[in-house]
C-alpha cells in the first residue's frame, strides 16, 4: 500500500527519500488508535518537523498513515489518495509566513482529531491539570481564566496544557484525556511552546469555571454537564459551522459528537467552579476529587454511569450527586451526598440510604421504612407509598451521612432522630405554605397603588444595566471576536429582574414588581439590545 501511495504522489511532486517516508511521527493515542504522520514532498517536510517537536513526537512505521502534502491540484490530490481506507490525507498549502505555517499545523491536528471524534473522543475547550495521578480538566470561554487558573496551581498540582484537551474513551467505559497545544501561542510572536500529546491521564472530574468574588463549587447533573461539554468540543463548532452551509456529510459526525459528549457527562463528575481572583479555588478540587487507582470495572458500587431523573450518579466511594424530587424536602437537586458504607453496622429505620434499584440497575437514595426478616423496606420522602421491592443489606452501598448545598454542607441524620427530622421538615414546608399565602391579598393591593419606585431614594431605585460581554468564535478558518448583550435590572447592589432574550420580557422577582413600572421599563429595553456592543 505504501508503494501505491508513493506512485501516486511520483507524479506531481515527486518522492522523498525512504529513509524520510518510511519514518514518520508516530502518536499513539490512549484509545489504542495509532498515527504514523509522514510527508510527501519536501515543502511538507518542515511542517511534519516542526509538528513533531511540538507535540514531542518520535518516529515510527506502524499505524494508520496520515499523508502530508504541499499541493497545487486539490481534485487531482483528492481522486488520487482514496484509494485505501486506512489511509488520511491531509492538503497543505504553501507556507508564505509565520502565520499561515501554523495553519497548516492546524489541518494536520484537525485531520487527527476527527477521527477521534469518530471513536468517540472529543476536543475539548479546555485547560488539562493533574493531582496525585489524577487528571481534571478546566473548562471556559476565551478570557475567563483558564490559563490563569493554570499558573496560580501550586506544587505537587500540575498543568499539562492550558487551553485544549483531547479526551478519548478508554475500555470499561472510562475516559482518558491529552494535553494537546494550543496554536494560538505560535502566532504574533507568541512564546510558543511543546506539550507531550501523548501522556495520557485519567480523566476524573471537569469543572466549568466562571469568575466571582469568592471560591465556589456546585455539582451539574449529566444534563447540565453533555451541554456544556458540547458548547467546548472544537470539533463540534466546526461541524456546527459546516451544517449550517448545509453539507449533509457533517451530519453523522455531529451525532457521533452528541452521543460521545453523553457518554462522558455520564462517565465522569462535573461541576460549576466559580473561582476569585486571589482565592485557593484548588482546596474546593480536592474536596471532590478521586484520587489514587482507578476501582476495578466490575465494582459496580465505586463506578458512575448514566442516571434517571430519581437517582444518583456516582462520583466515587464516598460522594454522589443527588438528581430528582423523590427525597423532598430532605434532599434537593443537585445536592452533593457523602456515602458511608455499613460495614457490619446495622441498617435502621429512618435512615437514608443508598443502593441499586432492582427495575433500571440505577442509583437510587431513600429513606429505610422497615427492616425485617425478609428485607428492607424504602420509601422517598416525597412519595405516599413504599417501593415496590425488598432489598437485602448487601445490595445497600451505604448511608447518606452528609449533604451539601453550595457550600454549606449539613448533617443527614439517620434511626430515630432522621425519622423526627422527616416529620419536622414536613410540618415546617405546610406551615410556610400557609404563610406564604396569605401575603396574597395584601400583595394585590399594594400592586393596585402603581409603582413604588418612586417612594425609595435615588441609590435604591430600579435602575436598567447593560452588559457586553465578548466571547471568540471561528468561522470559515479565522478566528473573531463579537459580544453578547445582556439586560440586568438592579436596585442598589441587588439584580431583581434578568432580560429573557428569547420571550423578549423581563422576568423580575417578586415582590420587586410593586417598585417597577414594567411598561415603561419595556420601551427602555428593546432599544438597548439593538444597540452595538
């Protein structure tokens, strides 16, 4: 197959010698899938060169062959070199300057990493970090920090890259992620940089950073998390891009895309990392973080996986995320459960546990009702009736002991003392129920008296606020930068009402109403989105 590749490119741009063909980059990648990245003529060569130093490449003769080749024909290159499906080829044009080098740097990585689209690997948006033999990656738009984040880690914490991460699934269903470069440090005389693409580490968690006044974690269910992963995969923007010049052949790609951001939102935890400017945001990582081997595939209690809107997802031994109504009022989504197991301890009624549901093979935490000689009885705290099976203790994976909210963490009390603290939260949600409605006719009739606004000082008045925030986008090859506007409406320090730019209305707090006149307020905002950012 080499020989035919080689009579094929004879006759247009000749053959390099085989001592340079027959020994390519070879990257081989965590997935098993293996590159031999070899040139084709002599202008193609520099760029092979220097992708290699790059991306810390040796040489090699097995896998499968991506050709690199400076050409001038394109259809002729394209009829010529499909001959075998195991080969790639990638088009180069000739380098004119600096700038125009790195993208040809860029097609051969791109040509790489959509096949890993196709076996289910993702590039993602995101800076890559490793702690203690566990890797983590930091997810954001341009200019949010990433690679900010990156250098404020201290030792023995590591950063491998700080802006993109190939991620590829592994066998048993886990995922492990590349650091992979970042090109745009090549350009306008950046410092450039290599990065050892083929150092793999397991990937355990992914937080999506955003900026704040102080260090903040909350955990995402698999919903939340396959959407934003799908918002930082490069891959699937660029596909995004091609579908909508309406080229049916990018399709199945962006469904393969989709299904494999699914998979790792299910596979592995995220959360929402809201970090400051001087805080220690990497105490908040190591609270959640597994570290240490990976469990073995068939611990079914250690292993996550995908999840019903009535159970859990597992994070690791000890902390799980919490999804659905079932446990209200004791429980609410997305609180972050600690779980200890028994052990030879004794499982008691009132106790909130945690075990496998015999219908779906789904985690699942409710409340122990009984415990007799036939099984274990549960119920959810929501619920009228109990569940429809008997448990044994050994399919019982442990008791929730702790919930945390944000960052306010509180005790999950069991026995005697949880089934108390069921009827006290119950009592407590009708009596606010209660009060809550009575407020009601009062509230109307203060409405009936028009807009209080004008009764308050000056400082605290409702006043419109509007934000333009930039983000990058790439488009056709080149890379831009545009702005979102966002409407906030706020008194004094406090924002009462965000602008719903698909309803095109305000959604403000009640009872912030009474102080607004919400028609005269609409006729303010729709001028200001038409604005220019």
């Amino acid at each position: 197959m080499r020989r035919t590749q080689k009579r094929c490119f004879s006759r247009k741009v000749g053959i390099l010698p085989t001592s340079v063909t027959d020994n390519g980059l070879k990257l081989e990648l965590a997935d098993g899938q293996r590159w031999v990245v070899r040139p084709v003529d002599d202008r193609a060569a520099s760029i092979v060169a220097e992708l290699g130093k790059v991306m810390r490449l040796g040489q090699g003769t097995a896998g499968k062959e991506l050709w690199a080749a400076v050409y001038d024909e394109p259809d002729e290159f394209d009829r010529q070199n499909t001959e075998s499906p195991s080969t790639v080829v990638c088009r180069l044009d000739a380098p004119t300057d600096r700038e125009s080098q790195v993208r040809q740097l860029q097609r051969i990585d791109t040509a790489i990493t959509r096949e890993a689209l196709v076996g289910g690997g993702l590039l993602l948006h995101a800076a890559l970090a490793e702690y203690q033999g566990s890797g983590f990656i930091l997810a954001a738009p341009s200019e949010t920090g990433k690679s900010t984040a990156c250098r404020r880690l201290p030792s023995p914490w590591r950063s491998l890259s700080d802006d993109r991460t190939l991620v590829v699934r592994v066998q048993g269903g886990r995922f492990r992620a590349h650091p992979w470069p970042t090109w745009s440090r090549f350009r306008n005389g950046g410092p450039g940089g290599s990065w050892a693409v083929e150092q793999a580490v397991p990937l355990r968690a992914m937080f999506f950073l955003m900026q704040s006044s102080s260090d903040r974690l909350e955990p995402l269910n698999a919903t939340q998390a396959t959407a934003l992963i799908v918002h930082s995969a490069w891959d699937l923007q660029r596909i995004a891009l091609k579908l909508a010049e309406a080229d049916p052949a990018f399709v199945p790609l962006c469904s393969e895309g989709v299904v494999a951001a699914k998979a790792l939102a299910s596979a592995v935890p995220a959360y929402s990392l809201r970090i400051s400017a001087g805080g220690r945001f990497w105490e908040e990582i190591a609270k959640v973080l597994p570290v240490g081997d990976l469990p073995k595939p068939d611990d079914c209690s250690r292993l996550p996986g995908p999840v019903s809107a009535e159970s859990l997802m597992a994070r690791d031994s000890e902390r799980m995320v919490y999804t659905g109504t079932s446990m209200s009022p004791t429980l609410q989504e997305p609180d972050l459960l600690e779980v200890r197991p028994y052990g030879a301890g004794r499982v008691r009624p009132g106790d909130v546990v945690c075990f496998r549901s015999l219908e779906n093979d789904t985690k699942v935490a409710h409340r122990v009702i009984d415990v007799g000689p036939e099984g274990i009885r549960t119920r959810g705290d929501n619920r009228q009736t109990d569940d429809p099976w008997v448990l044994p203790k050994g399919d019982i994976i442990g008791r929730v002991v702790t919930a945390q909210r944000e960052s306010k963490r509180r005790v999950v009390p069991g026995g005697r003392r949880g089934a108390l603290a069921l009827r006290c939260a119950r009592l407590g949600r009708g009596s606010r129920r209660l009060v809550g409605s009575l407020p009601n006719a009062l509230y109307d009739v203060l409405a009936g008296l028009g807009p209080l606004g004008r009764l308050l000082p000056a400082s605290l008045r409702p006043r419109l606020v509007r934000f333009a925030v930039p983000y990058r986008f790439w488009s056709h090859g080149f890379t831009g930068t545009s702005y979102r506007v966002f409407l906030k409406l706020l008194m004094g320090r406090r924002t009462i009402a965000c602008y719903d730019s698909r309803r095109k209305r305000l959604d403000i707090r009640r009872p912030f109403h009474l102080f607004v006149d919400e028609h005269t307020l609409m006729q303010a905002v729709l001028p200001a989105m038409r604005l220019e950012a």
